[in-house]
C-alpha cells in the first residue's frame, strides 16, 4: 500500500512494478482515476542518425486505474506498437508522447490524443484514437497536423462547458497554439490562435480555477529540465499573460529537475489542484520519475513548493 506521495522516488504499481506512464495525464471517469502515460520500459539508445536524441522505440500507451491516486492497477497497454508495419505511426521505431484522454459527453466516447513523431521529430503530429471504454481498447484514427500547422509537445483541456481545446508547440516549438476542438472531440475547428509567439514554450498543462485558465509550459531543452513558466487567461483561446515561475524554494529554477505534463483537481474537493512533472532520466528513460506536487495558491499567486512525502490532506490546512 502506498500512504503518501514520494515525489521523485520510485512509484510502484499494485502488483509491486515501478510505473510506466511517462509524460501523462489523468482522466477521472465514473469514481476511478485513470492514469495515462508513455511506457518507456526498453532499451535506451542515442540516435547518431538523428542528432544524438536519447530515445526508447516505442511500446505503447499505459493506463492505470486508482480510487486514490496513491494506489495504482495497471490496466495495460491500451494503445500498442504496430510492430510489422515500418509505415505506421505507432511503429517501435517512430515517437509517440504526451498522451491525454478526454471523455465525450454526447458521444461517450474517450479520445486519446498524443504526440506522433518519427524518431528525427520531423513530422510533427497528432495521433486520436478512440475508445467505447476508458481502458480501451484504443482504435487508432490516424495523425494530423491540426489546420496544417506543425505539432509537437502538446496537450488537451476539456473546459466546464464540454469544449475541448488542443494546445501544442507548432512552428518548430517556436509558438504555442490552441485551436478549439469540434463537439465529437474528432476535428480541428477553424477556432484557433497563438500565444507565446517566439517564446519556445513546450510541454504545456492546462487547468482552471475560479473561471480562470492557468497553464504551466517549460522552456524548450530536451531532455534536461529549465525553469517553468505560468501564464493566466479568461478564456482557453487567450490572451495570455504570463506570470512568471510557479516553483518556489530549492531547485525552483529548473522545476526540481523536472517538467510539466499535466494538472487536474482531486474530485469532489473545491481547490485542490495537483501539478505532475517528468524527471527525466535521459540515459535511463524508463527509470524516469514522476514528481506530483501540491499546487497552492497565496491570493491569486499560484504556487508550487517542493516536498519529500505528502498526502491530499495537505489541501485542507
Ligand atoms: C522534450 C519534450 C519531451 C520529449 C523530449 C525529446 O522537449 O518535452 O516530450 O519530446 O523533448 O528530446
């Protein structure tokens, strides 16, 4: 049993196995948490051919599944390589990151939405897939570059109302972009915008509180971790303004040596927001370790602070 976060520290699932869901976001369906990330348990190697980029082929989507977040069943792939077609998207040798779902209300339907790459981060995608179940499995629908723009790191951010809204690095991770996402969750609409133009912001997380938007991005270094960044909104679409760093205290510069991928609110309880980061472990990815914090806030200021061992009781001080 796990009674407390450890962040940093090696997160075991329910059978005793360190957990594979890099880079991930959680999906909070029908009582359970789901847990999606990029399973990254294989060999690690540098692509000489592609500008020494650390990288583990690619095995598929985990989920887990968790009544308290502390306590993880591993659920499986739910999204696997295609192992005997070099053409596909999900082949080991190509890149496939950040993955997010989101359920649809009309269509009941989850849509997983990932970074789809080939190993050289050339062709700058997004791969959808579909699923009657949160656990799958997945149907791959195929990849796009959303309204013909270039996408790498990128995430999904379901608001209140039941928009959804894609926001990914476009223009070689230049300008971070948000384009409204049609009601089957399926298309790109022509609703879209910019916002950290020439910022190099990636790895962006999204989330709201008190009617405002807040999203944390990183700077754009790999592998390696560099400061964070907030911006605030009144709406998902901008504009945005930026806040500054939100980590505070010892290795606050460089996000406690790790990076953004998501933030949610533990259900049923009013401002609870937790922030989730990867430390990277380039020449070990699979050993790569999550790091959950606490996000608080000091009137308006979002603020995140380091802590060995905590529990969401720390929410109620
Ligand atoms: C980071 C990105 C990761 C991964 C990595 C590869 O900038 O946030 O998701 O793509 O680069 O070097």
């Amino acid at each position: 049993m796990n009674v407390s976060f450890h962040p940093g520290e090696i997160w075991r699932d329910t059978d005793g196995k360190p957990i594979q869901a890099h880079g991930g976001g959680i999906l909070y369906d029908n009582g359970l948490y789901y847990w999606f990330g990029e399973n990254k348990d294989g060999e690690n190697y540098l692509d000489e051919s592609k500008g020494f980029l650390h990288r583990v082929d690619v095995i598929g989507i985990s989920c887990y599944s968790s009544t308290d977040l502390l306590n993880w069943k591993n659920e499986g792939l739910v999204l696997s390589a295609e192992k005997n077609n070099p053409q596909s998207d999900l082949h080991p040798s190509k890149v496939l990151e950040r993955p997010k779902v989101i359920r649809n209300p009309k269509t009941g339907k989850y849509v997983l939405f990932a970074h789809v790459d080939t190993a050289d981060y050339q062709y700058a995608r997004i791969g959808v897939a579909v699923s009657d179940a949160p656990t799958g499995p997945y149907q791959y629908l195929g990849s796009l570059q959303p309204n013909g723009h270039d996408s790498r790191d990128m995430t999904v951010f379901q608001d209140d109302d039941g928009a959804a809204y894609l926001f990914f690095s476009s223009e070689w991770n230049k300008t971070l972009r948000i384009i409204k996402l049609d009601d089957e969750y399926l298309q790109p609409t022509n609703i879209e915008t910019t916002a950290f133009v020439n910022q190099s912001r990636e790895a962006p997380a999204v989330f709201k509180r008190n009617g405002k938007y807040f999203m944390i991005s990183s700077g754009c270094t790999g592998w390696d971790p560099n400061q964070a960044e907030l911006a605030v909104a009144d709406s998902p679409l901008g504009p945005w303004t930026v806040l500054g760093n939100p980590c505070i205290g010892t290795d606050a510069d460089i996000t406690f040596y790790a990076q953004s991928t998501f933030v949610f609110p533990v259900a049923g309880k009013k401002n609870t927001l937790i922030a989730m980061f990867d430390r990277w472990k380039k020449d070990n990815l699979r050993d790569s370790r999550y790091v959950w914090l606490p996000v608080t806030f000091d009137g308006d200021q979002v603020k995140i602070g380091w802590y060995d061992e905590w529990t969401v009781t720390i929410f109620e001080r």
